[in-house]
C-alpha cells in the first residue's frame, strides 16, 4: 500500500470513528485506538505533505490562527423567523394558512439556543463555514467548524451542497470549562449561547477545538435540487449524509399536535443536556412553503414558538436618565447585577414617568425582573413585602441631565423632552443611527457600546468612528473590552468603508430618506457627489420623490457643514459610489407604478414590491391616475374599487404568479 492509500484509507477509519461517537452515540474503536490512528495520519502528512487534505481529521485538533474574520455572501439569504409568544399566536398562524386555502401538517423542532451557521461542501468535501451575519453577509469561521466533532470533514455522497443549523454547546461542557475557568481565577462563561458564540468567533482555530462545541442541522435552502418535497425528508436526507439532526423533531397533522409538542419539551426543557428557548414551527409541504412566500424579512410558512420568561429577584439601586436623538427622556433602572435567562442584567428601561408611578417603585426596593421575548430586560413589580422603610420615593427630574435645560412634557403626552435641539445626548442617536444594520452595519457597534465611547469622549462626531484606532490602547483597558474584542470592532469600522453608497446615503440620516429611498437615490445617480449637484426639480423627476424630500435633500448638501462631513468621509476612505446591482428589465415592470392591495397567498407584499423595485418598477400605497398596474389579493377592498373606476389594468393572483415564474423570481 502506498503512503497516499494509507492515509486515505486512515482519515476514512477517522471519519467513521468520529460519525459514530460523536453523531450516532455509537464507538466502534476504542480512544486508544483512535489516537493511534490519528497519530499515524499525523506523521504520513508531515513525511507526504503533498498528499494531505485540508479536510483531514488531524485538522480538528485546532491549530490554524487567522488575521481577521472574511465575509461571506450568502446567495440565497439566511431569513430568521418571526417570532410569537403565546398560544393564540400559533392558532391565528395555523389559521391565517388555512384560510389561504392549505391543509398543512407541520414539522415540531426545537429551538437550540446556540449560533447560527451556514456549511458548503464541494463535491462531498467541507468548503466553508459561516455566520449568519445580517442575513445577506456573513463571516467565514471555516477554521473553527473544522474543530468540532459533528460537522463531516466529507458527506457520504460526494455532491454539491448547503445545510444550515446551529453550533451549541451543552450544559455539561459549560460545567465543565467553568469549573477550569475558576481554578484558574478566570472569569466564568455566563451560559451556553454566549460560550459557543465566543468560541466560534476566536481566530485561533485551539481554542474553538478545546470548547468541545457541537452541532444541530436542520435546514436545506434548496430541497427542490435533491428532489426532497418536504421538510420532514429534508431532515432524514441531510441525516443520510452524516449530519446531526435532534432526535426530538416531530412531524404533526394539526394545531394540537403543535400544542402537545410544546406543553411537553416546556416541561422537558430542564433536563435536556443543551438549552432550548422554544419551539420552531414549519409547513412540512415544501411547494406550499414556496406557495405561502416570504415577507422582506420572514419567510410566512414557519413561526418560532418563545417560552414565557424566566423571573428572578434583585434590588433597585437608582433610577438615571438618558436623552434621545429626539430629545425625549427615558428613566432607567439600575439593578444589582443579576442572572436571567443565562444572561447578566444590570439596567432595564423604566419607559417614562408614568410607567415608574403606576408600578409604585421606589429606589431601594426589591423587584422582579424578566426578559421579555427572552430578550429585553424588564422591571415586572415591586414586592412590597421586602420593604425595610429605608427605599426613597421616586422624583422626576426637572432639567436635562446633559445640558441642564428645563424639560417640558405636552399636555396629553406621558414623556418629557429636552427642547434643546443642540443638546450634546442627540447626537449619540444620530450615531447609534450610522452604524445601524440597515445603515454602515458595523458589526458589534451596539447602542450601549456607543453610549460609553460618546460619555468617554472617543467619539463625538461621525469621523471619530474612523479614528476610534487612535485610541486603542485606552479602549482595551476598558472593563467588558480587551484586546480581540476591540480589535473584532476596529475591523469591523475598517470593512465598512467599502459600503456601497446607499448604506451611507441612509446613515447620514437626512430627513425623509429611509433605507429604500437611498436605494433608489444610489441606483439612479451613482455617486454621491452627483447627487449632492441635483436640483429640486431634477430629483422630482424620480417618481416617489415629493417636493418635501426633494427640498430636504437638496438642503442637506448645501449646508457647509454637511458638505465638510462628505469631504472628511471620502478622505478618510469611505466609498462615495453605488456598488449594487443594476436594475433588471421586464417590459410588464419596469418604468410602471404598482400597487399591491389584499393578500397574495404564496408571497408577502415586502417582497413583491422588492422584487418589482428590482425591475425598475415603482411600488406605490395608494391608488390615483398615475398608477398602471393594480395587483389584487384577497380582501382587496376599495382600492381595487378604485382601480376600476379609474379603468386601471388589474393582475389577479395567478397573473402575478406566472408573471414572476417567468421572470425566475418563483
């Protein structure tokens, strides 16, 4: 046998190994044995390094250490799922599907409270690994999916294929690198989400391979490539090529079978070896899914069930206030630093004055705190048994705590305001605001992030953003930050320089341009220096630019201010020019106003008018002469009334479908 024979048939006896401990809880050699092979593989690799493989076993011992993480594209979107939170929620999905005409029978699974992660295999070998990111763009984490046991190096098929599921880590491994972490005075991981969230983001590939992390998989973008027709033999498909599917999905015929499942893994939560945070409902029939369509962000065929909130007790320290870009005043608790849901709260918002009166809280008092949603901290209620008669009462503030100016609340509105418009704490929304998903998407640029370098004085303006590298020293010094964590944000600034135009076009936040209007404004006049020269009466040859946006946009460029920030910007590097796609053309779409009105069964109307924005056609709300195509769902109501009076070409349901099934849209 030769040496390139032994190591193949090695990293098969490897492979097998690993699929049947790690994946079917099954070993067929003992560890001794595996390590022997393993260290066979290892020195025939070192001898023979023109014949070892990328995806070799001995790759997930870890090793490999990256300068950054690359971005990913992800050519079919990575859409989360909409979230609901009680059980009239699931029924009014179950009848929101039946009265579209289906009879679904839907697939239960649980909800792993892990990472998201996108795998490519090329000709049955691991090509990447990926985030989920925004959806669109994600960050390859290859080195580090190549650590962890139940992902195959290979499939059993040698095909072409995407699967997506999740990366977790369970209670016991948690329990386990805890109780190390302490022996080594080391701060404590805080739950099994966050634990596997930090390993997978490590550039250094050992220290992902020591966190033992596994895996769920339990999607396929596109079954209609392998022949699948549901989402239940998607499931037993990706299982047949050696992936780890949960064992606990289930496949129900109706409402109650869905209800069932959920009163039961409520109970069983506790004892499962991994974190779970509810219950994820899909139509099992793939046509109906493509039937049943997508809205701009979620797909309308799957819901994702959230278990009612965890309450844990803690104390009410102070009350502090913060400004927002509009001015408004928002009261804040802060809380003795306590666990929820697996995760540290320390404020929680109090909303407005009214809110804090009707609960009775004072200062002092012990309260009850949740995550509503399992996500945003929440004060529940005082409890008025564990008052000692030393809590203080609480007052509303009467000035603004930034600039001091005398706050003012409207007759009939229950939030105060700084009437300042040059009030320092604006400007800190303004900055939350550019580096928001839909605008510069700076990963890991958070509100609270922001709050604390705008306070510390790093950044004041939206060009200290770009110097933030001056200060990275201080910034590593800071409690929560450290060396990777500052250098991942400091990468991240840097990446979204190469933007393409609309992403800044929307940060700037001028008035009345949202995310879809600086597409429009890119796409038709390519660079932001030809749009800064456009005069009033040219943008109002754009349809669905009104005088009012026409005037704002026109004013913002021509204000020296604004001019200076465009200049900086460039100079610092920022792309200035639209990198997107070009419009596609359709002689049924482009040039023409549409609008949607009722609801289309096998898509959302986000989606329709993207796809129709897509061709060059306008999406309008309402009806008048100017409109040529009115696309009539159910329960259209007056504005198809209208269209016919005006004598407005009307698609019905099936013309829309075969007008975007020829177009590959469907």
């Amino acid at each position: 046998m030769t040496p390139q024979e032994r190591m193949a048939e090695l990293t098969h006896i490897l492979d097998e190994a690993n699929y049947n401990y790690y994946v079917l809880d099954e070993p067929t050699i003992t560890d001794q044995e595996f390590d022997k092979y393993l260290r066979e593989l290892e020195k025939l690799e070192e001898e023979y390094p023109e014949y070892a493989s990328k995806n070799s076993p001995t790759k997930r011992v870890g090793g490999m250490v990256i300068d950054k993480f690359e971005k990913i594209e992800h050519k079919i979107p990575m859409l989360s799922l909409p979230d609901v939170f009680d059980e009239s929620e699931i029924e009014a999905f179950d009848e929101r599907i039946r009265k579209a005409g289906f009879h679904p029978e839907y697939v239960c699974e649980l909800k792993i409270d892990g990472l998201s992660v996108s795998l490519h295999y090329e000709n049955g070998e691991l090509l990447t690994g990926a985030t989920r990111g925004n959806g669109t763009i994600g960050e390859d984490i290859t080195h580090n999916v190549q650590t962890i046991k139940t992902v195959p190096m290979r499939l059993k098929e040698p095909i072409s294929i995407e699967v997506r599921g999740e990366i977790y880590m369970s209670k016991e491994t948690l329990a386990k690198l805890n109780l190390e972490r302490e022996k080594l005075d080391m701060p404590l991981l805080q739950n099994c989400r966050n634990a596997a969230a930090g390993s997978i983001r490590q550039l250094d590939s050992s220290v992902a391979a020591k966190r033992n992390l596994d895996t769920w998989i339990y999607h396929l973008p596109n079954p209609e490539d392998y022949g699948i027709k549901t989402q239940f033999e998607s499931l037993e498909y990706m299982k047949s090529l050696g992936f780890k599917t949960n064992p606990n999905n289930r496949l129900v015929k109706d409402l109650k079978g869905i209800l069932d499942f959920i009163h039961e893994y409520q109970e069983k939560r506790v004892s499962l070896p991994y974190d779970i945070d509810g219950v994820v409902i899909k139509v099992n029939d793939l046509e109906m899914q493509k039937r049943l369509g997508f809205t701009s962000k979620y797909p309308r065929w799957a819901v994702a069930y959230k278990f009612p909130a965890e309450e844990v007790l803690t104390k009410l320290t102070d009350i502090i206030f913060t400004v927002g870009r509009t001015g408004r005043i928002t009261p804040n608790a802060v809380l003795e630093p306590v666990i929820v849901m697996g995760s540290t709260v320390k404020r929680a918002t109090l909303h407005n004055e009214d809110y804090i009166v009707e609960k009775g809280l004072k200062i002092g008092d012990t309260v009850s705190i949740r995550k509503a949603g399992d996500v945003i901290p929440e004060v529940v209620e005082p409890k008025l048994e564990r008052r000692t008669g030393n809590e203080k009462d609480f007052q509303m503030i009467t000035n603004c705590p930034i600039c001091g100016t005398t706050l003012e609340k409207k007759k009939g509105q229950v939030d105060h305001f700084c009437p300042n418009a040059h009030c320092p704490a604006r400007h800190i929304e303004g900055l939350i605001h550019f580096v928001s998903r839909h605008a510069m998407d700076i990963d890991g640029f958070g509100e609270k992030i922001m709050e604390d370098f705008f306070n510390l004085g790093f950044i004041k303006s939206i060009p200290d953003i770009y110097h933030l590298d001056h200060h990275r020293e201080d910034l590593i010094e800071l409690e929560g930050y450290g060396n990777k964590s500052v250098d991942n944000l400091l990468d991240a600034i840097e990446e979204s320089k190469k933007n393409s135009m609309e992403k800044l076009l929307f940060g700037l936040g001028i008035e009345g341009i949202g995310d879809k209007t600086a597409l429009l404004l890119s796409r038709n006049y390519k660079t932001i220096e030809n749009l800064s020269t456009k005069t009033k009466e040219e943008l109002l040859e754009l349809r669905d630019i009104g005088p009012t946006l026409a005037e704002n946009i026109v004013s913002y460029f021509q204000d020296v201010d604004n001019q200076e920030l465009i200049h900086t910007l460039s100079e610092i590097g920022l792309n200035m020019k639209f990198l997107g796609e070009e419009l596609k053309s359709s002689d049924s779409i482009s040039g023409k106003r549409f609008v949607v009105t009722g609801t289309i069964s096998f898509m959302g109307r986000d989606e329709i008018e993207r796809i129709i924005e897509s061709y060059g056609g306008q999406a309008s709300g309402s009806v008048s002469s100017k409109t040529d195509v009115v696309i009539v769902g159910e329960k259209a109501g007056s504005k198809e009334t209208k269209a016919r009076e005006l004598g407005i070409p009307i698609w019905d349901e099936n013309t829309l479908y075969n007008v975007f099934k020829e177009l590959g849209e469907i």
